[in-house]
C-alpha cells in the first residue's frame, strides 16, 4: 500500500478517536467555542487530506460534516443532539470506509445519501429567521456552509496534516510558512503531527516519527535477552577474583540498563488511550438504555506497557457497559430512591510502585445479592445451604463466573453471560486481580490491579525451604532480620507477628504457606529475614530463611497448569540458569486472609458510618481485662529492658532518646527482675514525653467505639464491647496530667488552636482527630471539599486547615487553589495529607498553595508539619 496511505490512516485514526471525546464533550457544553474550533479543525483536516489523495467518497462525507460544524462554529445554529449524533455517524461511516481502505487500498463502494440527508436536515434544525438582504456587491452565500467557514477553508487550505507536508505531489500546494494550527485547550491533545515535519513551534523544536508496534516488540524482545545475557556474566564474573573483564562488564551493565529503560520509554502510553473510546460508548448507551449517564475519568496521565493497554481495553469496556446497564437505574427509578436522575460512572487510574490500580465505580443500585444467591443455586454453583453462610462479597464474586447473569432477558447489551468472566480472565491473564465491592442501594466498584509492564522488573531473590523465589522490588517496602540479635517474632495466638516501630506487622512463613516446611509452632524461636511487603492493600512481613541479591529480571508468564495458584504471577531465568517462580505479593496476601482483612477495614474507612477508630489493645496493672487506647495518640510503643529503668525523685523513669522520661504505671508496680522486660505506651507532645508502663500489647483494632461510661473509676473513660469482649478504654488525659501535671499547662495561657480537618475517610478522621485532641487542638472535621467551602461561607474561622488530596468531587488541590483565591480563608495555612509524598507530590503540593505536605498516616509528622505552619503564619503575622 502507498506509504501516503498509511500515514493517512494512522494520522486520522489519531483524530477520529480524539474527535468522539470532543464531540460529546460538545454536546455537555455546546456553547464552548474552544472545543467547537477543535472539532472543526479536526473534520477540516481529514476532509483537505481526503481530497489531496483522491478519496472522493470519503470527502464528500467529512464536507458534509464540516459544513454543518462551521455553522455551530459561527453561531449561525445552535448544537443540537440531533446535530452531534448525525457528526457522531458520519465519524463512524468514515471509519467504515477506512477499514476498506486499510484492507484493499481503495474506498470501498457505498450509498451515504442518507447519512447526507441526515447532515443536512441537522443543519437545517433551529434556522433562524432569513437575515436583511445583503448588499448586491456581495457574493451569495453557498448552501449548508457559512461564508466564514469557507474563508478560514481557504486560508487553511495548505496547511493540512497530512502526508503532502513532508512529500508533496507535482502540483500540490506547499505548505504555507507563517501558517500556524490552533491551539487546543488545556489538557487536551494537540492534533497530531505528521511525520518528519517540523515542529511548528519553534520553542520546542520536537520532531516525531512513526515506529511499526512490531518493531518495538521485537526491540523489547531483544532487550530482554540482553538483560539475561549481562544476569549470567554477572554471575561468572562474582565467582573470580582480579578478572579484567569486571571494569567492561560493569560498564556493559549500566549500557544494558540504560537501553532497557530506553526501550521501556517508548513502550509507555497513558492509560487515557484506553479510554478514549469509553465517553462516545457511555453517550450512546444512555440513549439505547434510556438513562441519563455521567462519565467522569481521572488518572488518565498515569502511563503503562502498551501490551498491557491493550489488554485491558475489552475488560474496561465490558465494565462499563455492565455499570450502565445493570448499575444504574433509569431517572424514574433515581428519583424515587432520592437520587439525582443523572447516574454517575467514575473511572480512575494511579500507579502503587510497579502496579496500576484502575478503580470502575457506579452510584447505581449495587448487585443484588438475594438474586445472586438464587442463581448460584439454580446453577448448581453451590448448595443453599453453603450460600446462605456465604459472606456478602464471597456471593459477589459468583459475577466472574462462566456463563453467570441475572438480567431478566437478553438485550443487545447484556444478559448473555458473557462479560465479568471476560474480565477476570483477561486482567489473570497479565498477572492482575479484579475484585468488586458492593453496597445495595449505594452502587458497585471494580477494582483491577495489573502490573506496570510485562517485560523486565526488578526482583530481590529471596529463598525459603532451600528453594529460590523471585519477589518485585515495587512490593518491598524494607527489609528486617529477625533473630541473631535483630528484631524478635512474637506470637498471637499461634500468628506470627513482628513489632516494627511500634506497629504489630503480620507475618506470612513462605515455606509454610507454600507447603514447602511445616507451620511454625506458637512461641517458637524463629530466625531468618522479613521482607516488609505492599500487596494490594495490606502490608505484612514475609519470612524468610535468606536473602540474596537484587537483579533486573525477565518475566515469562506462568504455564496455563499453574495459572490457578494465587502465589505466583510468573517465572524468571536467573543469571546462574536457574529458573524460578515470581511470588505476586497480593496473592500471597489473599492466602494469608490478611487481604479480606485489609478489605474490611478499607470498607469501614470508606462507609458514612462515623465512629471506627484504631485501637490499641493491652493489658496492665495484672487485670485480666484488656484494656483500650486510641492508636493515633500514642507515639510509639518500646519495650526496654528492666535494667534500663531508674528511680528519680522517688518515681520511676528511663533514658530516652536523650532526654529522662518520667514512667507511669497504670496499678500497683514493683520494680522488674534483671534481664526482664518493660513494655511502655509512649506518648509524646513536641519534646515532652511520658511512658505508661503495661503488661503486654496484644493487637491493634479497628472497631465502632460504643462507650458505656463508668464515673466512679478514675482514669478510664468507661467500658465498651471491642473485637466481641468486654474492654477498658483508657482516659488518657487523665493519666498524662497525673503523670506530668503540666502536660497540658499551654492550655491555661493561651485559647487552643482551631483546626479545619477535611478528608473523605471515616476512618483517618477517627484516627487523626483524637491525635490533634490530645495535642491540645481545637479539631472540627469534614467528609469533603463541599462541606469545607460551606463551613467558610457560614463565618467558621480556623487557624489552619488539614486537607487530603485525593478525594471525591472536589480534590485538595482545588480545593486549596479556590482557597487561596478569595475570602477570610486566603492566608490560613494550608498542610496536605497524602499517602504519596515524593519529592515531586510535595513540589506540585506547594506549587498548587499548600504550606506542607505530610504523609497521612504518620500522626508524628503531621503533629509537626501542623505546628511548623502554625509557627511560620504567627510569623508573617
């Protein structure tokens, strides 16, 4: 085929997908004159190249189109629906034509006259009334075109994107030197530039060319040999000493890496590639269904593999349609329950170290759970009796499977069983998860986890029960010994956990899980290392018996034998020629059951339900009865030896970071036997501190705090049920001014500071709040942006405000950018709360008016950065 040909495809195809976002983008704002030039620019474009090559068919059909956006360009007629869906098949019969194109090399034959007609008609559609004459001088105007239109057609005329620009034909206009595209609005991809033409910036003289998809395949193929090739001289070259080859052979490692990230670079594509088709689908669907339906997608920068692009955009489509179609109810049916009649679909994407979470969520009537059971069991899926124990989101999951619907009757959209099996087994396929939580009456979300790439990664090759394994460098967050004089293993029940600054951290014995050793036994030494891992949203410790070097990695899927075993997301070949499994650390924690877990408490942190907090659970004073603390107030948690403690001015104290901390005990205290153990709660405000001595930590809770108040016992709010057992819950106010009686002396000499907290999470604010309460803070929270705003217009005032960046509808950096814009909250500090804080999240947080930016679930920090902005505003003050 003519090369002319081909980069006319490639270049239209390029403005054919942008062209069905804009257009319904158009239909929402009709009067944005911006989009309204880019469109037409766009159906110009095509329409000059398409005459330039002799595509007549093709021609005739984008004129058409063009003629009737030149009218809503020049606002000679409103945009109609009507008038978007007759542009939107006009869009779909030139796709047509250009797969007859891509397939023999000639428009294909056809009848457009009704399309035309259609074209027309819309044109016609809210005519105003015939105008005065115009002057006899004046040339009259052409039908179903505006004078305007065909005047910028002629001046545009010779600056097309096309092919003719870099190899115009004998004859062919040149292309014009001052011509210049027009700019298209913020966020929006510019048009596209053709091959080996300059940039037309002369500030950013980028050029940019075309590369055959096959070619970068067979360039990742062959870097991926590379990398195995420089894995094995590596290794030869560890096992000698003095070799001459070690200088080249580390100069060819760094080359190797530097070429595989360079051929990674340009593997890499915007996840909101694969959503470019989604806002045309949604607009289409509502119509078919008869509802009304809002797309809004986010995260669309975040950048993946291409093959891995690919291969999520059936499962997207397929989720999206089963949103519009099960998920949402139609406006009658919204109105009824209370809901707005527009139905609300959210499509987001962020990136968690070597992995992209896209998350599908609907505000429709979520799954119905009854119907669910009942087909499961008609389907002999399980029996009444097993579904009926089933916990709710273990019904859920029947959706994935074969051949299992339960709309009522086959539609052209849905009822046929296929498509939530589809998904999980495409997203398994690359190595992901899909999971899908529900809320009837609230609505459905998918959560789909897929990795980064597919090719090379980064694996730290640990060994467990004298086997090898290969884990992600993404998923390891840190690595810790324990035994041999490092961290210790202590036991829950007969669970494994680990005290890692403070926090109990779960722990998963891989030889055990993997039935490679026994399990471990309660209270039994363990040694060996801990790989401190991220998977999916829980963070657990794997336990290891050894750990040996990091290496770059090629992934090679796991044989169709194995694609069931959760543990593994694929195999590798090492540098020795060894082969080994790659352990998918989400995998292992879903065998665990620490995922279903984490998955429970992130559906408490996301329900309106106020009052779950984290609690820490111990014991003290030699009662039986546990007692509870608000995690978020205590600082830290040590266990010193009993040696440590000294008596001062007749009261118990130790050594501490510097400084000689007061101890207090909760009860009768006896001083311990040497070589004992003293476990303290560590509460600390700026640089005073105090330890409450306790008998033993036992968990860490996330519960409904429903307290029943006991006045007579001093330094003990009441009791309450937490975990399915009676509990204490600790005044910890009481304790500290007992201990240190001026604890809370600032108090006395100046009003608290108020303090706005706004984060969407039920659960951080149970956590935060009680952390700025016992700071001394006066602490008002908020669910959201919106209720922010409201408290500034009603007169609230704070002295500086905590905000969350990643929340729905109105995000923290808006939120502080209509701040910073007007009113009595302009100057108040402002510090981010957010779960990332790179460098570059705390350059565009200061960029967007934050004061500080802190990460959210460091209650120390944040304590800090709260009053180091209070600090620099009394200041400027």
């Amino acid at each position: 085929m003519d090369d002319l040909i081909l980069e006319f495809l490639a270049e239209t195809n390029e403005a054919l997908a942008e062209l069905d976002t804009a257009l319904v983008d158009l239909e929402r704002a009709s009067e944005d004159a911006e989009i309204l030039a880019r469109i037409f620019r766009l159906v110009h474009s095509v329409k000059g190249t398409c005459g330039f090559l002799g595509l007549s068919r093709l021609e005739a059909v984008a004129h058409a189109a063009e003629s009737l956006l030149g009218l809503y360009r020049d606002g000679e007629r409103p945009v109609t629906p009507a008038g978007v869906t007759a542009v939107l098949a006009a869009i779909d019969t030139i796709r047509l034509i250009m797969a007859g194109l891509a397939e023999t090399g000639a428009e294909p034959e056809g009848d457009d006259t009704g399309l035309l007609a259609q074209l027309t008609a819309a044109a016609a559609e809210g005519e105003a009334p015939a105008a005065p004459p115009a002057p006899p001088a004046a040339a009259p105007e052409p039908p179903a075109a505006s004078a305007a239109a065909l005047e910028e057609e002629d001046e545009e005329e010779e600056d097309l994107p096309s092919p003719a620009a870099s190899s115009p034909a004998p004859g062919s206009p040149s292309a014009h030197p001052s011509a210049t595209p027009a700019t298209p609005p913020s966020g929006a991809p510019s048009p596209a530039t053709p091959s080996g033409s300059p940039a037309h910036d002369p500030a950013l003289p980028v050029q940019a060319i075309r590369v055959s998809l096959t070619v970068l395949d067979e360039l990742m193929t062959l870097a991926s040999e590379l990398v195995l090739v420089r894995n094995q001289l590596l290794q030869v070259a560890r096992g000698q000493a003095d070799t001459p080859f070690a200088a080249p052979l580390q100069r060819l490692s760094r080359i190797t890496s530097d070429l595989q990230e360079g051929v990674m670079k340009t593997r890499m594509q915007p996840v909101s590639a694969a959503w470019a088709k989604l806002p045309r689908l949604v607009r289409d669907l509502g119509a078919e269904l008869g509802k009304r339906i809002d797309l809004a997608m986010s995260g669309g920068e975040t950048e993946l593999d291409r093959q891995v692009l690919e291969l999520i955009k059936d499962p997207l489509t397929h989720m999206v349609r089963n949103s519009a179609d099960h998920g949402l109810e139609t406006p009658e049916e919204r109105r009824a329950a209370g809901k707005p009649a527009a139905g609300r679909i959210s499509l987001s994407a962020r990136q968690e170290g070597g992995r992209i979470v896209i998350q599908l969520a609907d505000d429709g009537r979520g799954l119905n759970l009854a119907k669910v059971r009942a087909r499961a069991v008609e389907r002999g899926l399980a029996t009444e009796a097993a579904v009926a124990a089933m916990e709710d989101a273990e019904v859920a999951r029947f959706v994935f499977r074969p051949g299992f619907s339960t709309a009522a009757a086959v539609t052209a959209v849905s009822g046929r069983g296929v498509g939530m099996d589809v998904v999980r087994t495409n997203i398994e396929r690359i190595g992901g998860t899909v999971d899908l939580q529900t809320v009837p009456g609230q609505g459905t979300t998918i959560t789909v986890r897929i990795p980064l790439t597919l090719a090379i990664i980064s694996g730290l090759v640990v060994q467990a029960a004298g086997e090898r394994f290969a884990v992600p460098q993404s998923a390891v967050v840190e690595l810790v010994r324990v035994g041999h004089g490092g961290a210790a293993v202590e036991w829950l029940d007969d669970t494994p956990v680990m005290r890692l600054r403070g926090q109990l951290l779960p722990l998963v014995q891989l030889g055990a899980m993997l039935g490679l050793a026994p399990p471990p036994q309660g209270g039994s030494a363990v040694q060996g290392f801990v790989a401190v891992l991220q998977g999916d949203a829980a963070r657990y410790g794997l336990l290891v018996d050894g750990v040996f070097d990091t290496e770059e990695i090629v992934v090679k899927p796991v044989a169709p034998i194995l694609r069931d075993l959760q543990a593994f997301s694929g195999n590798t070949i090492l540098g020795d020629g060894g082969v080994i499994m790659i352990l998918d650390p989400a995998g292992l924690a879903r065998m665990a059951g620490l995922s279903a877990m984490r998955q429970e408490a992130a559906t408490a942190a996301t329900s309106t339900e106020e009052g779950r907090s984290q609690l820490l659970m111990f014991r003290a004073g030699g009662q039986a009865t546990p007692i509870a603390v608000p995690l978020g107030l205590v600082a830290r948690l040590e266990a010193l030896p009993a040696d440590s403690i000294e008596i001062a001015g007749n009261r118990p104290a130790v050594q501490y970071r510097g400084q000689l901390m007061p101890l207090l005990p909760l009860g009768p205290w006896v001083q311990p036997p040497a070589g004992a153990t003293q476990h303290l709660l560590v509460f600390q405000d700026g640089s005073r501190s105090l330890g409450l001595m306790v008998d033993e930590i036992l968990d860490v809770i996330e519960e409904k705090l429903v307290l029943r108040p006991a006045a007579d016992r001093a330094g003990f709010l009441g009791s309450a049920v937490i975990a399915g057992r009676a509990a204490d819950v600790l005044d910890c106010a009481y304790w500290l001014r007992l201990g240190d009686p001026g604890w809370f002396g600032r108090g006395e000499a100046q009003a608290p500071r108020r303090v706005l907290v706004v984060e969407d999470s039920g659960f951080f604010r149970q956590l935060v709040v009680p952390a700025l309460t016992g700071a001394g803070y006066e602490v008002t929270a908020c669910a959201d942006a919106a209720e922010a705003l409201k408290l500034r217009a009603g007169g609230a005032m704070f002295d500086a405000v905590l905000s969350d960046i990643e929340m729905p509808g109105m995000d923290g950096f808006a939120l502080v950018a209509e701040l910073r814009r007007e009113g009595p909250w302009a100057a108040l500090p402002v510090v981010a709360l957010s779960s990332r804080s790179s460098p570059a999240d705390i350059t565009r947080g200061r960029a967007a008016g934050f004061t500080d930016h802190v990460a959210k679930f460091d209650s120390e920090r944040v304590l800090e950065a709260l009053a180091r902005a209070l600090a620099h505003a009394k200041e400027a003050a």
